[in-house]
C-alpha cells in the first residue's frame, strides 16, 4: 500500500501507536481489542518548570571585554560567560491523558488488522466483527473515536487515564462522569478530567462526550461502563487555560454542537437507526474533515518501481527489507502524512505532535539549530503550505522574545533567536559551559530560511517574512565589528553548533555558519525590500564578510579564522550552512568550494549516529552532486532501526528515543535527491540514491514558480513543468546546461536523455 501502512498485530507499546492529527490536537493510538488506548495530545501542553517566566540573560554590558579577549587570542575567554544565569530547560511537553476502553472479551483474533489511511487520516482496527476508527478533524479540531461492533455485543469499561511513563507527583487532578440520557436505545454523557500544574496559575482540561447505541450506561467512580451496546462514539477535546477557568461546560456544549444540538433538543440529530445511532454523526464529521487533509496530502507523491508483493507488506515486515525501493516509497508517504498531520497552531516538535511520556527528551522541544530547521525542509517544495505557515506562526507569536535577546545579549537592535523553545516563550536562557547556545547568534537566519523557500515556491511570502528579515538585517548591523567604516567585519562572539575547534574553547571569531547566516540575512533583506533606504547599506555589509577559508586537509574549515583546527567527527553540520540550505556554495558557480564543501563532508563523522545526522549528510550530499555518499547516509538511517513499526522515527539506532527527525525529514532527501531547485536553475537527477533508479515524483513546486512532474528509468527522463510566470532559467540535467525560456500557463515537457 503506498498511502497508508498497517500491522497484523495490536501494539504493545505507545511508540509503535499509529498517529492521527489536525496540527492542534494528536491522538496515538495502541492497545488491544480488550483494551483500547487512544493517547491524546495537544502542541499547547507544556508543564510549567520555572523557565516560562524568565528572561534572556543580561549579558551585554560584559560583551565588549568579551570580545577583546578573544580578538585577542584567548581562546577560552567565553568559557564562563553567562554562567551566573542557570541553565533552564523549556517547559517540557507531555501527553493529556488516554482515552481507555477496556472491553469484555478475547484478544485479538487470527483476523485482527490496523492501519492508518495516509490519504484520510484515519486510524482503524478490525477483529472479527469488532471495528475501531479514530482520527483528529481539521475541520472541527476534536479526536473523533468510533467503536462497533455485533449487536448488543459491546460491553466497556470508559476512563480518561493519566497514567502514562513519567507522571510527575506534583500534579493535581480532578474528574467527572455525567450521563445526560439513556433511553435504551441511545445514551449520552460527559467525561471530563482536569488537571493543575504545580504553579497553581495553569491548567488543562479534556472533555470527551460519549455517544452510546443500545444497551445500558452507567456512570462509575472514575469513568462509565457500558453493557450490551451495538456502537460508541466520542469526541474528545483539550484546552490549556488559566487555574481560575473551568472550560468544562464550554467544552461539553462545543461537542455536542459537533453531534446537531444538545441532548433531547427537538432540533437534534434524527432518530437514530435501529442498529447505529453514530454512524451519521461519525460519517458528518469525517466528510468535513476529508478535503482539508486529502487534498493537501496528495499534493505531491512519490511512486517507485517496487514489486507489488513487498509494497503490501505490514510496515514492520517492510522495515526488514531496508534494501528495497518500496520502504522509501513508504517513509517518503508516511513522513509526509506525519509532517501534515504535526503541522497546524506550530510546526512539528521534536516529537512531532506525539508523545506518550510525560518526562519527553530534551523536552519534547523545538531545537532551532538543525532539528526543526531539518523536519521543516521539504515543506516548500514538497507542496505542503500548511507546514510553512505553522512555521511562521512559531515565529510570529516569539518575536518580541526575539528583540528581547537581541538587546539583552548582544546589546543590538533587531531579533535574535533562541536554540529551544517550548512554543510559548522564545527567550534565549539555555547556558551551559559545553553548549554555549546563548551566544549563537544564526538562528533567525536559518529559520526564516523555510519562509523565503515558501515565498519562492508559493508566490507570495508570509505576511511576518519581510519584516523578520528587516530586523534580522539590522541586528548584523550593529552586531558585526570591522576596522573603520570600509574595513573587513568580524563575527565575535561566535559559535557552531555544537561543535567546537580541537585547539581552542567553544566560543570563537568568524565561525563559517555565522558569516554565512550573517551575508545571507543582509543580501535577503535587501532582495525583498528593495527600496528600503537601509538596502544599499545592507548589500555593502555583506560585502565586507570574511572569506571562507579552506584548510590544511583541502576542506572548507568550520571556522574563517586562521588557526582554528577543525573537529571532524561531530553530527552537525553548520559549517556546511552555505552549501544546504543556501545554495551559496554550488558546483555550478562556485566549483572551487564547492569541492572544499565536498572534503569536508567526506571528512565528517557520524559521533553518535543521530538521525538527524545522517540525513543532514544526505541533504548536503545531494547538492554537491554526490549521489554514492548521499545514499550511504540515507542507508545508515533505513538500516539503523531508526523506524518504529506506525513509522515515526527515534534519534538513535535501536530506536532510542521517539524522535520525528528522521520521519519528516526523509522526504526532503528524496526531492533534494531528485530535484533541485533556484530562483533560476532547475537541476534534475543530480544524486539518485541506488534504491530509487525508476519511478515517479509528482505536485514538485521550484523556487522559480513552478509546478514539476518528473519520471525516469535507466531509460532517460521526463519532467514536465508547469510556470506560473515569464521567467528564464537554466536547466542542469546530466552534462548538459542550458537557459530555457518559461512562459506563464504554458506547459514545458522535457526530455533527458539516459544518464551516463
């Protein structure tokens, strides 16, 4: 099956719990026929820990000594900057709570079967005459869960359960079970659970309203139990809110508007039929889902040449065939529908929008220097705008927070962004002697990055784009140090995540991430206000940047300054910043470092083997036209038993630690693989992985305004494009270069020949 994947067994654990989301709200859902577990989540749901009310720390006043010992060779001079400030994590990210149904009855049988439908969103599972569905509405934004079965064969016991890994003991809960009807043939109640956070100042709350078909309800101490019933449907929402508030009956009201009215309302639902009174609410509610979800998802798509045998095989079945092209085609699928499916009121998490444990690594956080900026890359061109504008949401609600860092840090105009974020505050406080992430100073760059892409590919950019770049630009301003008005400029304080030189401290000048994130925010600030009377001044700056600087071993160094010995065997890769995403470095125009690019790529370690890692690898890989070293590191990864069988992903080999890394940002490798694109040069196969030589990539979008289509074989290829402007742009396809002229609305259809 290529949109969607499935399993002939329950699932044990929550990490292998198939994911269902509208980019507010995720379910995961898990468990066995006798009992059903559905895990709710909510991207609000972060547990106060201190750190929300804290600032950036004031650091500026010491900047300038700083700077001064570091010009002047001290090396270690930033080792204890900023250590009177603690080191706070972000508030961690946690699940609500599982809906649980625990059933009367076997197991699974010999028939059992789940699955989730890429194109619908919906989870199901099947045993015998027992059938289970949920999904999170993009319409109505509520966790719809449908249960049937025989009739008067369904018998449960219903709770809202915290007890998942991890809970804390500081939290207070509070429940209610009320059953509003029950006429033997339809009953209705309402469960809620509330839960306090230790600071006493916030809370959240789920409701979920039960819908019974037949038989008897009655309310319990700690939930319902239902007997004898043919179907049950529930609609569960959660909001995080104020202690003082109690949304509970807003929220009870707000799913029973989603059934028709309220309960024995002459103008609710019709009378239900004489088996199932759910299925037309159920069928109501996913008819308004559908076309948000299925028409986003089947944008683009990737189809390979895979037999038909192993293209049906369950998902962990499929995992064991790491070779083959069918489980690329599969990830490529899934990692699009998860990145959809996490995308919404923010982007996707470390986690995406899942987690089953309270107690999530680093957080369950937004990491800024290469997690999320990686999760996020295929979004422009894999035609998915729904990712970008929940990106730029991230960005809209933090940048007061960004402005705060800027001057409390660096003592500048403009924004500077933070390495983590919960969601909520934006502020940088992350010291720590070996990660001194309080003094990079590149994120805003990299993450505005996936906007300008956006722009490129959509035509029209982010309400929030041009001004963040603006400020960006004016933060370099005062940021950057030179010798008189026309010297060269300097990056001092700087620092590449999260390495550090063999000979010298972690805090340096002139890291090569930095002067590349600092020429790219000036010459983009300046492209997209063109009339801004500070755009000549910006273009001029940027100008004045150090030069790269290639080392002993013929690789472009981590760090401009001479003298700084580079670390090879680390997992980021930030020196390579103007090769992915920027484009600054290319074989086409600048072949010189480009293959100074390429040495140090071939130079790099993997460290620990991070996910993240491994297809950073793969993605600079793929622009410099190096098709062998780009597949090995996406083997690493599909060999690694980095995959969990729903198909999200863990950090580590072994699948250690639940991770979206990998999952969202294999299909950006694939593309990048594929297809490359500027504002004007189109580059078709430049790097095709082994497992991939045949098949067809559709629903493309370029950073020229267009729309792509590509098929290939051993052949040659064919790639259709579809221009939404005038424009001319240069095509690199094999050894051939060559300027073609699109005009808007008219279809070009080209043809490669087969590559050598």
């Amino acid at each position: 099956m290529r949109h969607g994947t499935w399993e002939p067994r329950p699932a044990a654990r929550w990490e292998d719990a198939f994911l269902t989301g509208n980019g507010r709200h995720g379910a995961m859902v898990y468990g066995d026929p006798t009992d059903e577990r559905v895990i709710v989540n909510h991207h609000t749901l972060v547990r106060p820990n201190g750190s929300e009310d804290a600032g950036p720390p004031a650091l500026a006043a010491g900047l300038p000594a700083l700077r001064a010992a570091l010009l002047a060779g001290d090396t270690t001079a930033a080792d204890d900057f900023g250590a009177q400030y603690p080191h706070l994590w972000v508030q961690p990210f946690h699940p609500a709570f599982q809906v649980r149904v625990r059933r009367a009855g076997e197991g699974a049988g010999q028939g059992y079967r789940r699955r989730v439908d890429f194109t619908t969103g919906v989870v199901s599972a099947v045993d015998g005459g027992r059938r289970t569905d949920v999904f999170v509405s993009r319409a109505d934004d509520v966790v719809v869960h449908r249960t049937t079965g025989p009739p008067k064969a369904l018998s449960a016991h219903i709770r809202l359960d915290e007890r998942l890994a991890g809970l804390p003991a500081d939290l207070r809960f509070s429940r209610s079970a009320r059953l509003e009807e029950d006429d033997g043939h339809r009953a209705m109640a309402v469960l809620s659970l509330r839960t306090d956070y230790a600071n006493g100042r916030t809370a959240f709350t789920g409701t979920t309203l039960v819908t019974v078909t037949g038989g008897r309800t009655k309310t319990a101490a700690d939930g319902l139990r239902v007997t004898g019933a043919s179907a049950i449907l529930l609609l569960t929402r959660v909001e995080r809110h104020p202690a003082p508030a109690d949304p509970a009956a807003d929220q009870a009201a707000a799913l029973h508007a989603l059934l028709g009215a309220a309960p024995g309302h002459p103008g609710g639902p019709a009378a239900p039929g004489p088996r199932d009174g759910t299925a037309a609410p159920y069928s109501r509610l996913l008819g308004r889902h559908l076309p948000a979800h299925r028409d986003a998802y089947l944008r683009a798509g990737l189809t390979l040449t895979a037999e038909a045998a192993e293209r049906e095989l369950p998902g962990s079945e499929l995992l064991r065939r790491p070779a083959g092209p069918a489980l690329v085609e599969r990830l490529f699928a899934a990692g699009r529908y998860h990145l959809l499916s996490s995308s919404g009121v923010l982007p996707p998490r470390l986690t995406g929008l899942w987690t089953g444990d309270w107690d999530t690594a680093w957080s369950g956080a937004f990491t800024t220097n290469a997690n999320l900026n990686l999760q996020v890359s295929s979004a422009a061109a894999g035609a998915l705008p729904e990712v970008s504008a929940a990106h730029a949401e991230l960005i809209r609600r933090q940048l007061p927070d960004w402005r705060d860092n800027a001057r409390e840090i660096f003592g500048a105009r403009g924004i500077v962004a933070p390495s983590h974020t919960d969601g909520e505050s934006g502020h940088t406080r992350h010291f720590e002697r070996a990660y001194p992430l309080h003094l990079w100073a590149a994120g805003a760059d990299w993450l505005l990055q996936p906007l300008v892409d956006e722009a490129l590919a959509g035509g029209r950019p982010d309400p929030v784009l041009p001004s963040a770049l603006a400020e960006t630009a004016l933060f370099y301003e005062d940021f950057l140090i030179g010798t008189g008005p026309d010297g060269p400029l300097t990056v001092v304080p700087s620092y590449s995540p999260e390495n550090r030189p063999a000979n010298a401290g972690w805090v340096t000048v002139d890291a090569t991430m930095d002067i590349a994130a600092a020429r790219h925010a000036l010459t983009t600030a300046a492209a997209f206000h063109p009339g801004h009377p500070r755009a000549p001044h910006w273009r001029a700056l940027a100008a004045r940047l150090p030069a790269y600087r290639v080392n002993e071993d013929g690789a472009l160094a981590e760090w401009a300054r001479p003298g700084l010995r580079d670390t090879y065997d680390h997992r980021h890769l930030s020196h390579l910043y103007p090769v992915w995403p920027l484009d600054e470095i290319n074989p086409y125009d600048t072949p010189a470092l480009a293959a100074a690019a390429h040495r140090a790529l071939e130079l790099r370690g993997s460290e620990n083997d991070s996910a993240h890692g491994h297809l950073h690898t793969a993605l600079v890989a793929a622009r410099l036209r190096d098709a062998h070293l780009a597949g090995q590191a996406l083997d690493r990864v599909l060999r690694g038993d980095f995959f969990h069988d729903s198909l999200m992903s863990a950090h580590y080999p072994g699948r250690n630690v639940y991770n979206a890394d990998a999952a969202h940002t294999l299909p950006a490798v694939i593309i990048e693989c594929l297809v490359q694109s500027t504002p004007d040069r189109l580059v078709l196969l430049p790097s095709v992985p082994d497992r991939c030589t045949e098949g067809t990539l559709r629903g493309v979008r370029t950073r020229f305004g267009a729309h792509l289509d590509l098929s290939w074989s051993g052949h040659g290829a064919t790639a259709v494009l579809r221009p939404s402007a005038h424009r001319t742009i240069e095509v690199v396809a094999g050894g051939d270069r060559y300027p073609l002229a699109l005009a808007a609305g008219e279809e070009q259809v080209l043809s490669i020949p087969r590559r050598a």
